[in-house]
C-alpha cells in the first residue's frame, strides 16, 4: 500500500501507524463493514424455517440495516467535523461490534432487525469518516488514488460476502457470520486506538451538534453538488437492478448451476474491481471529461445488449451487465474524489451527504427493478436506457453551467 502514496501528497502524517497502514486499515475496515450489509443472505432461507416468518418480515432485517446505514452517514460526517474523526470513528465500530455480537442472540426477527439496525448505523458511521480522513491526509494523485480503492470496496465486499456467509452456514452455523463479521471489525477497532487525529480542534468551526446537522443540510443547497450527484446516482441505478435480479436470471431464465453461477457472478466482480483504476488511468492521462465519455459509452452498450442478445445466454447477460457494474464503480469513485476534492473544508458535510444518497439510491433500484415486469432483463434494460438519457442529460447541463469544471475537464471556452 505504501507505494500508492507520494510523500509530497501527504498533507497529515500518522506519527504511530503510519500512512501505509493507516490506509490498509481503512480498506479492511470499509471491506468488513459493507460485508455486514449482505452476507447474512444465503441465511434467510434458514431463519425462516427457525423463526417461523415470512419472506417479507425477514426482508425489514435487510431494509433496515440500509435505513440506519443510511441515517448513520448523514449525520456522522458533520458531526465528526464537530468532534473529530477519531472519536467517531471509534463509536461507529463499537456500535457495529455490539449489533454484530448481539445478533447471534436472536430468536425472532425483531430483535435481529433492531441489531442489524444497530449495526447498520455504526457502519454509516465509519464508512463515512473513513472518506473524510482519507479527505484530510492527502492530496493530489495520492488522493485519488486511495479515495479510489477505498470506495472500490464498496462493491467488491458485498459481492463477495454472500459466498462467505454460504460457507459458514454450510459448516458452522448462521450465527457465526456475525460473529466472523464481529472480531473483525474489533480487529479493525484496535489501531484505531494509536490513530493520530487528523482533524484537529483548530480547524473545527462548528459550535453545536445543531450547528453540525444544519451544515450538512445547508450543504445540499450546493446548486453544483446538486447537479453532479444527481447525474451520478441515476448512473448507479443499473448496478443495483443487476444485484436484485441477476440471482433469478441465472438460476430461473437460464437454469445455471450453483458453480455456474458463482463463476458467473465473480466473473462480474472482477469488472467491479478493475474499472476503478481504468478511472484512474485514464483521469490521469486525459482528464474526468474522458472518463464521462467512457461512462455513456458503456452504458449505451449495455442497452443495446440487453435488449438484443441478453436474453440468449447466460454469457451473453453477463456480457451485458459488465458494463452497467463497472459504470457504478467508475462513477462512485469519480464522485468521491471530485466532490472531497472541490470542498476539502467540508469534508464531512461532503462525505455524509454523499455517502447517504449513494446507499439510499440502493434501495430504490432494487425496489424497482423487482416489480412485475414481464422479465427482470428487460427491467434491467429499461433502467439502463432510461438512466443513459437522464444521465446524458444532466452532462450537458453540467457542461453549460461549468459545474465543477476544473475537476471534470470541462474547457471554459466551450
């Protein structure tokens, strides 16, 4: 991890840790808690049965641990910004061990959705503050870089985690995929104790948690912020239609087999975790301009796929998907490192609010996507077209009202 970091781009240094490692404990720490979103899945079938419930009371545990996500997210950033990143970031992760270690206790789904709640909104908690300290550390190329792997497992620890907790399940037992998930975010929690605080009381202007809460909202008011996160989370939309329905593609249009979809499903975690440092490669050689070029490009593909050979194969849909998944990790990286970048003084208003809309979006897409289409692939088309043209759309805007020009490589005289 060390070799990602120039040392003239480090702006705070960690006396103790060290920013190698501080990094490397970030990017274990975010992988662990976007894990806890879904690696209880394959367990569902297994805690209806235990507990008597049905699919739909068992789906709120699910809903609920993205509602407090969420929440957490929102309101953590500003508050960190009163109080500092260490102690925030200490209280997330204990928040989420306590709903992690707690959960196994369950006997109903009640008291597992209030603990799935509990961690969920620890999680929201440290994921957040997590891209503000990456925010306060570094600039410049290092910046981007670690803002980019950092938000890449955003999408490679969920994807991952369902096969993890299928394992454990197969040998063990449900509740030891909290507890997996539990000792290791308290192994994540320990270097945290030595953790030099990187937003010191000179730099904290906020008087009040009240205070703290109306920036956060204030900061919404950003007409450029507004324009650009908008574009960027209709672009994320396609990716979570994917998640929600790609299971009963594989397994009920095209009748895989467990290993052919597992193969399948990494194969397109691979295109996940690839396409951040294709941003990287090409931000860097051209500019953001490019990568939006890319972005459209992609996604134009996909439509056309999808409606025109998706449904032959299963390669084929995977060959449609690609696309739409390594959009959401182009984008959810570009949009990090833009936004972090043109507000580094509002870091934590930026990394909230961000954060929260980005997960919220989640539950949007899934609920969509899983309505009574007439088939889950042309839900994932019709999606992706109309994502496409929203997105395209709000580019140009973006473009004629110079919204964020210098970090997207719009020229002024155009």
């Amino acid at each position: 991890m060390a070799k990602v970091i120039d040392e003239k781009d480090i702006i705070f240094q960690q006396e103790k840790m060290g920013m190698g490692f501080m990094v490397t404990v970030l990017v274990v720490m975010m992988t662990i808690q976007w894990m806890t979103l879904d690696m209880y899945l394959p367990a569902l079938p297994v805690l209806k049965d235990e507990f008597g419930a049905s699919e739909e009371a068992l789906n709120v545990s699910l809903n609920t641990d993205l509602f407090f996500c969420g929440a957490g997210m929102l309101i953590s950033g500003t508050i960190s910004d009163k109080y500092g990143r260490k102690s925030i970031m200490i209280l997330g992760l204990v928040l989420s061990m306590i709903g992690l270690f707690l959960a196994p206790l369950s006997k109903g789904v009640v008291f597992l959705s209030l603990m799935r709640g509990l961690c969920g909104l620890g999680g929201g908690f440290s994921l957040t503050v997590a891209a503000a300290i990456v925010r306060d550390s570094f600039e410049g190329q290092t910046f981007q870089i670690v803002t980019t792997i950092t938000q890449a497992v955003a999408i490679i620890g969920p994807v991952f985690a369902p096969a993890i907790g299928s394992f454990l399940i197969e040998y063990l037992s449900w509740r030891w995929i909290f507890l997996t998930l539990g000792f290791a975010t308290l192994i994540t929690l320990l270097p945290f104790i030595v953790f030099t605080e990187t937003w010191p009381r000179e730099r904290r202007h906020i008087s009040s948690v009240l205070q703290a809460t109306m920036q956060s909202f204030a900061f919404v008011k950003n007409r450029d912020y507004v324009i650009f996160i908008t574009m960027v989370l209709f672009l994320t939309l396609p990716l979570w239609a994917y998640i929600a329905t790609c299971s009963y593609i594989y397994y009920e249009t095209f009748g895989v087999s467990n290993t052919e979809y597992s193969i399948l499903y990494a194969t397109g975690t691979m295109s996940a975790f690839v396409a951040p440092f294709i941003y990287i490669w090409i931000s860097r050689k051209s500019s953001n301009r490019r990568v939006m070029e890319l972005v459209f490009a992609l996604m134009l593909f996909s439509v056309a796929a999808f409606v025109f050979i998706a449904g032959k194969s299963p390669i084929l849909f995977l060959i449609a998907a690609i696309p739409v998944i390594m959009v959401e990790a182009i984008v959810r990286s570009m949009a990090m490192v833009v936004v972090l970048d043109e507000h580094p003084e509002e870091a934590g208003s930026a990394s909230s609010i961000t954060g929260f809309v980005l997960t919220a979006v989640s539950v949007i897409a899934t609920s969509i996507a899983t309505l009574n289409w007439p088939s889950f692939i042309m839900s994932i088309a019709v999606i992706t077209a109309a994502s496409v043209a929203i997105g395209i759309a709000f580019w140009v805007l973006i473009i004629r009202k110079q919204v964020y020009a210098s970090q997207l490589g719009i020229r002024k005289d155009r």
